[in-house]
C-alpha cells in the first residue's frame, strides 16, 4: 500500500475514533462542564496573581506600581483615626461635663485630718481647764511649746504634705479636750461636706473656700477654735475632679469610628518611579500581595476550591433532580452560559473602585433567567452559588452576600406565575424592595452610615436586574430553542399570525381547538402537568387543516361533504395530511419544537376508523391494508401532548351527542379515554391510571359547563 494512503487511511481511523468517543454518553457533557468550569475560574481568578517586588523601606522604586485591586490603606487609616481620637480627648478633657467627683480625694482628706487630729493628740499639753479659752487672763504656757510646734509642722509637711500655720497649732495643742474633739469632728465633717457635694477646680476654688469660711462660723466652738478649723480644713480642700472613664471610651470609640477608611483603588499609582519606598507603603504592596507570590498562589488554590465545592454541589443537584439538563447538550450549555453571564458581570463590578458596587451586583438577574428557563429550584442553589461568588469577589463582605442572596431568592420565589413580560418588572420592583429593607437592616447593625445613605442602590439592583432580565430572554429561547412561560403567553395571542389565519381560513377548527385548549389546561393543572404548555400546544394542534379546511367536518358548516365524491384512502391521505402540512407551517413561521410536538403527537399512530371501515365495506378482494389508514404518529412523549390527545378525541365525540346529560357526558369521556388506553397511544406519556381518572374528571366538569341546560326564552309578541 503506498505511504500516502496509508496516511489517509490512519488519519481517517483517528477521525472516525475521536466521532465514536464523542458520540458515547456522557463525553459532550463532561467537556462542556469541564469548559465551564474553566471558564468560570478564570474569571474569577483573574488577577489574583499580580506582578511581583522585592522591596525595602527606604528603597528607591525602579518603576511605576499600580494597585491591581481595591483595598484599604490600613497604615493611613490607623493615623487618621489616631489624629481624630487625640482631637476628641483633647477636646473632651476641656469640656467639665466629662468630670465626675474623685472619691479618692475625699478619702486623701479624710486620711489627713485624721493623721492630723491623732499627731495632735500626742503633742498636746495635758491637763488643761475646762474654760481655757475663756480666763481673763492667758495661762502660761509650757517651755517646750514652741518646741512642740515645730515638731508638728515638720511632721505634717513630711507625712501628709500640710502646711498648717503657727497660732492654729498652738490652738490645737492648748485648747481643752473638749474643745479638740469638736474641733476634729467639726473639720472632718465640714471637709467631707464640701468634697462630696462640690465640683471643685482651680477656677472656683476659692469661691468654695470663702463659702467654707462662713459655714465655719455656724458650729458651736470659740472664735480661735473656729479660725483654726477654717485654717486646717482649706489645706485639705482642692480640685476633686476626674475625668469620666466610661464616657472618655466611648468618645474615644465614636472619634475612631468617624473616619471612613482610606481606600487605595485599583488602578491608582501605590509607588511612583523614584520615589521612595516608605513604611505605609510596603504595608500596602503587602496587603495588595505585591510582596508576597506564596500569599497569592494560596489565595488563588482557596478560590479554585470553591469553584470546585460550587460546581461539585451544582453537577449533585442536577443529577438527582434534573438529569434532563445534564443529558441535554443545549440545557446544560444554556446553564453554563448563564451562570458565566452573571459571575462576569459581578467580576466587572468589583472591579470598579466604589463600596456601592458591591450592592448593585445582580444576582437577582440571573436568578429570575434560570427560573424562567430552566427551574426555580435550580434558580434558589445557583442563588447560593453566585453569593458566595459575591463574597469571594468583595474580600468576604458579609452585607454584600447577604444583600445578593436575599435579591436572588426573593426574585425566585416571586416569579411565580409569569403572564406577561411585565411581571418580570413587577418581580423587579419587589426584588428592589428586599434589598432595600436588608441594606437599612445591615445599616442599623453595623451602624453603617454609608450604607444607610446609599440603600436605594438595593432597589437600583432590582431594576437593573428586571431591564437585563427582560432583555436576554428572547435571545436565549431563540439560541437555545427554550420556550419560557412568557414565549408561551405570547404564542398563546390571537393576533399571532398562524392563529389568525386559522380563525379566518378555518374558524370551526379554530373554535374547536380553543375548546380543546381549555380541556386540555383543566386536566394538566388537575395532575401538576403544565397547563399553559398544554392550551398553547391545543391551539396550533390542528393548525394544518388551514390547507384544505373544507375537507373537515368543523369547518363545512352544513354544506356538501366533499368526501362523499372521492375513494376511503384518498379521504384518509387528505385527512392524515394535517399532521404533515402543520409541522410545515409550524416551521414556516418559526414555531418552537415545544409546540411542533403537539401537531405530530395529537394523533399518534391512530387508526382513522371511519374510511377504514368503509374502505373494507366496500373492498372485494380483501387488499384494504390497516396501516394506510393510520396517522404517521409518533405516540405522544409528554403529559401535555397525550392530554391533549385526549382532549381532542373527547371533544369531537362529545359535540356530536344529541342530548349531552352530565352522565352521558361523562360515559362517553371515560370510555374515550379508555379506548385510547387499550390501543397503547398512551404508553410513552407517562400517564399513570390514577391521572388518567384525574384527566376524566376535569373533562367532564369543563364539559358540562359548555353543554349545560339551557332554557328556551318564548318568543316576544309583535307590537302593531
């Protein structure tokens, strides 16, 4: 074999080998998710491992440094703080209102009278009359007084630090026992008084002094007693102010609190070239991780095993609850490019160098897109999730997570019932709400006054959240062939084009499929199946009888029955054609896969009965075949698609009763439904009997509403 052909034939085995491995189960999905992930970690790691430096304090710097993310100047936030406490404590100290009385002073006082009064007592000449202070004549004293006197000054001065003049000492060591037991009683409460219940400083010291002077003169002691007692009670008497503890704390705390922290934003010149490198400004390449590649690489790992837990615990959740998404290559890439939307926009705005970012990511968004796309409890996890991604983007600010993660699941759960695209407002407005009640609620908490300024970004996010929302929907069902509730409501308008071509071309069809429309939505909702999807899908059911509508008995209002003229196979070609010529038309005017279900399904692989058995009537030589007399089918796949099968079957046979009693009504549905059930067109729906019977009930009810009894109004006489 020649070497170019064997090239060709190798290269053609590694071709068929790599379309074999791609077409095996799982292999799509697994890459898809694996390109997901990737893609989401670079995102979020992206410049977390900044250029790195080797620098000193004191150092020149060999280039401009830029700050590759936002954070907080730590060292001039500290000064500042410092700065604003010593100004508060300044002006703190000279407010008096910051004083309170110092009960150690009036302790102090207390302690040197009474050292006062006991070296007294030691040092007094003994034995003196009753009535001293009153003899006409003065008594002599003793030698050593003076001797005395001395030696209780220096002992004042040396032990207690007072300075009691000559003639009070010599009245305190002459007077008689009496005497000097009123004169201590008389100075410690006199002293005490004062010291208690006056705020004494150096300004209104001697305001107090001179009041003290006149107290003196109303106790009961002689006129020298009296001036000593006054002499001694002001050495003891000062300023008895101190400054509040508790309350200088807490101006301390206030002051410290006052200072927003200084903020270096990303992209701001932390060093220029040449300058140099101080102490406040390492500490920021540091925080920034400029000086530090081991910090980086750690930060970077912890992220990259976040992403790992959250689309770990997303692949669980989608396995056990919606493995359809998995096994489906366009659910599973819609996911994915939903969750990477929504984590790039939160990326980008933590990028901008503003706090209130932090409060205008929109998880909210992508919440509301998953509910409408895919599934609200998917919607409530990856509202989690892109918490979390929050957290991790803002350095792990509690309010910013919290704020995203009440937005999300507020937006989830109000979604609810979709019936135009301005319930996507309305939810927007309610999700503003919510973030706007948890930002006052964080505020309070953190007595935050930034945040309690700017809480109407909560309600901006809400908004914001609604506009994107509304936006990307109809790209994302075109792309991705999803039909949401709202695609629905707006297939299900009558001013659609294929629907009002069939009320116009075909209008007894059209009534009839609005009839099977409202059975059809009764009996879904009756067993948890998706009502809307079974009323939109009724009402383009029969939408290829707009070809040849005459040839169908709806729609031939009393005239001649043109299947009278032609043979039971060419009638059954006709009739079986719907189901064709409504699939083209469905593609013609782009109707989504959804809806094209119902037109191949409605029939499945029935037998058309009537033209069969008039074609084996009249057929002599027994060459009537049963299968060309079926519809092409397949069999319905869905709930929604074998209700409305049903719904058809039951209608149709239901308007041609003559007397449709409740009970008749109600025999002919049941034995309708079981008919089908016998002929297998119902086993790839994943009907069960017991919705089967729900099915019936709901049809029956609707049914007799539309055939109830009416009365017949007598006729008015003519007025001549």
């Amino acid at each position: 074999m020649p070497k170019d052909s064997k090239l060709r034939t190798g290269y053609e085995h590694a071709v068929q080998w790599l379309r074999d491995v791609w077409q095996k189960a799982g292999v799509r999905q697994s890459l898809l998710g694996l390109a997901i992930f990737l893609i989401l970690l670079g995102s979020l790691v992206a410049g977390l491992v900044p250029t790195q430096y080797d620098l000193k304090a004191g150092q020149g710097s060999p280039r401009y440094i830029e700050a590759p993310r936002t954070i907080e100047n730590r060292y001039e936030t500290e000064r500042l703080r410092n700065e604003a406490v010593e100004a508060a404590l300044a002006q703190a100290r000279a407010n008096p209102e910051n004083y309170v009385i110092d009960g150690r002073v009036v302790e102090g006082a207390e302690e040197k009278l009474a050292f006062l009064f006991e070296r007294a007592g030691s040092l007094r000449i003994p034995a003196q009359p009753a009535n001293r202070e009153a003899a006409p004549e003065p008594v002599a004293l003793p030698n050593d007084l003076q001797e005395r006197v001395q030696r209780f000054q220096a002992s004042l001065r040396d032990e207690v630090d007072l300075e009691v003049d000559k003639q009070s000492i010599e009245t305190l060591l002459t007077v008689s026992d009496e005497t000097f037991v009123a004169m201590e009683q008389t100075a410690t409460t006199l002293a005490v008084s004062i010291l208690r219940n006056n705020r004494i400083t150096d300004q209104n010291l001697d305001d107090v002094v001179d009041s003290m002077y006149r107290q003196v003169e109303e106790f009961q002691l002689p006129e020298g007693a009296k001036e000593a007692v006054a002499v001694i009670v002001e050495e003891v008497i000062g300023p008895n102010l101190i400054i509040d503890q508790e309350k200088l704390e807490s101006i301390k705390q206030e002051a410290a609190q006052s200072v927003a922290p200084v903020m270096v934003l990303q992209g701001e010149i932390v060093v220029r070239k040449g300058d140099v490198v101080t102490r406040e400004k390492l500490q920021i390449l540091k925080d920034l991780g400029l000086q530090s590649r081991t910090r980086n690489y750690w930060r970077m790992f912890g992220m990259t095993l976040v992403v790992v837990l959250l689309v770990g615990l997303t692949g669980i959740f989608l396995w056990q609850y919606n493995r359809e998404i998995i096994e489906s290559d366009g659910l599973l890439a819609l996911l994915g490019l939903m969750v990477i939307i929504v984590a790039f926009v939160i990326k980008v705005l933590s990028l901008i160098p503003w706090q209130g970012t932090g409060y205008l990511m929109p998880v909210a968004f992508g919440a509301m897109l998953i509910t409408l796309l895919l599934d609200s409890r998917l919607a409530v996890l990856l509202t989690c999730f892109f918490a979390v991604i929050v957290g991790l983007v803002t350095s792990g600010k509690l309010a910013y997570a919290a704020v995203a993660l009440i937005g999300g699941i507020t937006a989830t759960l109000s979604l609810g019932k979709v019936t135009q695209r301005s319930d996507v407002t309305r939810v927007g407005f309610i999700v503003g709400a919510a973030n706007f009640a948890a930002m006052v609620a964080f505020a309070l908490i953190d007595d935050d006054m930034f945040l309690a300024r700017n809480s109407y970004l909560g309600l901006i996010n809400g908004i914001l959240s609604a506009i994107l929302t509304i936006g990307f929907l109809p790209y994302l069902e075109n792309i991705f062939g999803i039909t949401s509730s709202i695609k629905l409501l707006e297939l299900s308008n009558p001013n659609q084009p294929l629907l009002r071509r069939l009320l116009l071309e075909a209008p007894g069809t059209y009534h009839h499929s609005i009839i099977v429309g409202n059975l059809a939505e009764a009996a879904a909702e009756a067993i948890g199946a998706d009502g809307l999807l079974a009323r939109v899908g009724a009402a383009y059911h029969d939408v290829g009888k707009v070809r040849r509508p005459y040839f169908f008995v709806e729609n031939q209002l009393g005239g001649d029955n043109p299947h009278d003229r032609i043979s039971p196979s060419l009638s059954t070609l006709i009739i079986t054609s719907h189901v064709k010529e409504g699939v083209e038309l469905a593609k013609q005017y782009k109707l989504p896969a959804v809806i094209t279900d119902f037109i191949k399904q409605h029939h499945g692989d029935d037998l058309v009965k009537y033209f069969y058995h008039k074609a084996v009537e009249s057929d002599k030589d027994g060459s009537v075949e049963e299968t060309d007399f079926r519809y092409p089918g397949p069999k319905p796949q869905t709930k929604e698609t074998a209700i409305v099968m049903l719904a058809d079957s039951v209608e149709a046979a239901v308007r041609s009763l003559s007397r449709p009693t409740p009970g008749r009504i109600e025999g002919l549905v049941r034995k309708i439904i079981k008919a089908r059930l016998n002929d297998g067109l119902l086993d790839e729906s994943d009907l069960t009997l017991k919705d089967l019977d729900k099915v019936a009930e709901a049809f029956v009810q609707v049914l007799s509403g539309i055939y109830h009894h009416r009365i017949e109004y007598p006729d008015l006489p003519e007025v001549n």
